[in-house]
C-alpha cells in the first residue's frame, strides 16, 4: 500500500505505521497464534474505553455556540447549547425533548435514527459534530416515502438498519464458538438491498492442540463439515435477542491509528481495515468527523462500540441504539472464497426496525428469508479498498438522483 507522493514528506510516522504489518495471506501462521475470542474481546474493549476516557479528559472548554435545527415539521429553531469536542445530535435532541415538555414533550431522542448535517451528511446520532450546522433528524420509517427526500432517508435509514444488523450478527458469531475455534471477523461488505441479506464475512480455525471442539450453542460440529441447520440458525437468532432489548447504544469513536493497530493487533483483516481507513483520512487531509479541512493531514479510524464488542466497520453510520431494532435472524451461513484471504464463512442475516407487531414479523420473517438464505452475491472480501463501497451518500446529492 502506498501514499500519495505529496503525503510521504508530510507523514513520516504514518506511512512506517501503515506498512508495518503486513495483512494476512493464506498459509499464514499468524492466525494460530492469536489470543482466545474472549481475550481479543476484552482487549479492543480496554483500548476503545481507554482512549474514550482519554478524549473525553482533553476535551475543549464548553463554549456556547448557536446550532440550527431544522425540525419534522419544516420549522427552524436556533438552539443555544452548550458545545464542546463530545457535542453530538443526541445532546441536541435531548435539548430539544425537554423544551418541547410544556407542549406534550418530544421524541427525537426515542425516535431518531440518524441525523442530517448541514442536509449534505446522514450522521450518527452519537457522533461528534464539533461545530454549529445545520440539523435536520430522520427516524427509521415504513410505508410509502410521501416525497423524493422521504425516500432517500428511508434508504439511508434502512441501509443504518442493516449495517447495524451486520456488527450484531458479528457479535454473535464471534461468541458462538467454544475457545479451541478461532473466529476472525474478516469484513462486512456494504448492504445491497437486492441480494435480500447483510453480511458478516468470517474465518473460523481449529486449535489442532485442543480436542472435541464442539458449538457451544448446540454442539456436535466441526465446522469444517458445518452447514447450519434451522435450529442453529434459531439459536444464533435467540443468543442476538439480549442485546436487542438492552436497547445498548451505538457508541461511535474516532482513534488515532496507532491507537487502532492496537486495538485490533490480533486481527491482521481488522489491521488492514484500520491502515486503508487512516490512508483515506490521511489522503484526504481532514479527519473523518467532518469535511473541514485540518491544518496537517490526519490518520484517523473510526470504530464503533455495542455493549462488550467492538468494531471496526468502515463508513456510514450505525443506528442510535439496538432498541430500533425489533428482530434480527440468522439467515444462513455459506462458505465462500476470497483471492486474498481463502476460504471463508458468510455469515448472513435479516433484520426489521421496532414497532412491528407479532403477527407482522411473522409474516416479514416467512417472505424474507427464503430469499436470505440464498448465497449472497455480494463480492468477497479483498486487501484491497472497495471505492465507496460504504460511504454514506450526501443527503442532498442522494435526494438529487
């Protein structure tokens, strides 16, 4: 991997961090050496709440600041907040909630989805704004878009939806295994609504030291003859439902890339996410918090955080909180082979937003995945970049198409 020529003088320390491990091949040793899924766990999750608190310490002085809101009902309302370097839609939200209490109260912390920044950027409500914008707040919604821009926010927010989906069905999976199976969580393409399923793209090892290796959900399979039965899937459903009604937040964090590679230092997939993130960032010349532009180009790897798992997923933001969620299922488990890193399992999954009724997700779960259990098509992971795979599409360009 290299940088721009013009980027080698600026970042020195960059491009050594970016090329000093080197990703995954089939064949590797690495992967029989890694910690145990429990270890990996704990160690992402130390470093994400470490640098969490470190950030929240060297926060800038609260400032006052004025934040334009552009509210459901096409009104603006100028709100003065207190604002500092944690400041996120959430905080305006919450502001917003209590003024409207005289009148009945609001619900934009209960109900928003994602946020709109300047109507140029879909932005997670847990994400940094850093300076005064405009906001606009888009909850998950069904039935027909009543307008070309309802349509596009519908989009954005189901694609939220299944990206969501996608980080729980890693959670799961990466779990699901007794400790002499080794599960990497390789990548989660971006969603394409067609193919009927999210993914999670996986590599899933045997410790040859350790004997008997068995499911812990179920029991019974190596996983090198295992192709899930109905009841697995179930279970794997079922182990998903707590994190659903913890209603956990999607907590978003922005790290330094050395922060990064070692946050995910037992993954060489993750490593190699986490250095073409920071390349992009770098190339770029701003951090991924905003598109202003900074004084000297920074590498920078945003990750996100649902309960005890961490996780680096690449652009477009995440849902607010689980509890939009109201049913995710384990559709299906294939193998597939990618050029660069072998034989793999695709994880897929299905998921719906909150407020359907039981009968109504019955009926969703029997048309939907009969198509989800199908291998889904989308291309197989690879070392190199997917151009714009997961970038989340300026709203006001999106609504324009």
């Amino acid at each position: 991997m290299s940088l721009p020529v013009t980027l080698h003088r600026q970042l020195p320390t960059v491009k050594k961090l970016l090329l000093q491990t080197q990703p995954w091949r089939p064949g590797s040793s690495a992967v029989a050496s890694l910690a145990t899924n429990k270890e990996q766990r704990q160690h992402r999750l130390s470093v994400f709440l470490a640098e969490q608190e470190r950030q929240r310490s060297t926060k800038t002085a609260a400032t006052e600041a004025a934040i334009e809101v552009s509210t459901a009902d096409k009104l603006s309302k100028s709100v003065s907040l207190k604002l500092n370097a944690a400041s996120t839609p959430l905080d305006v939200a919450k502001q917003l909630d209590e003024a409207a209490q005289d009148g009945g109260g609001g619900n934009l912390v209960r109900d928003s989805a994602l946020a709109v920044v300047d109507e140029q950027y879909y932005w997670s409500m847990r994400r940094p704004l850093k300076k005064s914008c405009l906001l606009r707040f888009v909850p998950l919604m069904r039935g027909s878009p009543a307008s070309r821009q309802e349509a596009v926010d519908m989009r954005a927010g189901n694609n939220a939806l299944w990206r969501s989906g996608a980080m729980l069905l890693g959670s799961v999976f990466e779990t699901a295994f007794k400790e002499e199976y080794r599960v990497q969580l390789v990548s989660s393409p971006p969603p394409h609504f067609s193919t009927g399923s999210f993914v999670y793209d996986c590599r899933v090892t045997k410790d040859q030291a350790l004997q008997h290796s068995v499911l812990q959900l179920t029991g019974g399979h190596c996983l090198s003859a295992w192709a899930p039965s109905r009841a697995e899937l179930r279970a794997l459903s079922r182990t998903a439902l707590p994190l659903l009604s913890a209603d956990a937040p999607f907590e978003w964090l922005e790290l330094p890339l050395p922060v990064a590679l070692d946050m995910f230092k037992h993954n060489p997939f993750k490593l190699a996410a986490a250095k073409r993130a920071a390349s992009a960032s770098a190339a770029a010349g701003h951090s991924v918090s905003g598109p202003q532009r900074q004084q000297q180009p920074a590498a920078l790897v945003a990750v996100y955080k649902v309960g005890d798992f961490v996780d680096l997923l690449g652009q477009g933001p995440l849902l607010s909180r689980t509890g939009q969620i109201g049913s995710l299922l384990f559709a299906a488990v294939h193998r597939i082979e990618s050029a660069d890193y072998g034989s793999l399992a695709r994880v897929q999954g299905i998921a719906a937003a909150a407020g359907m009724s039981p009968a109504e997700v019955a009926d969703w779960a029997d048309a939907a995945l009969e198509k989800a259990s199908e291998l889904n098509s989308t291309f197989p992971p690879s070392e190199q970049p997917q151009i714009g795979a997961a970038a989340s599409k300026p709203a006001a360009a999106a609504a324009a198409r």
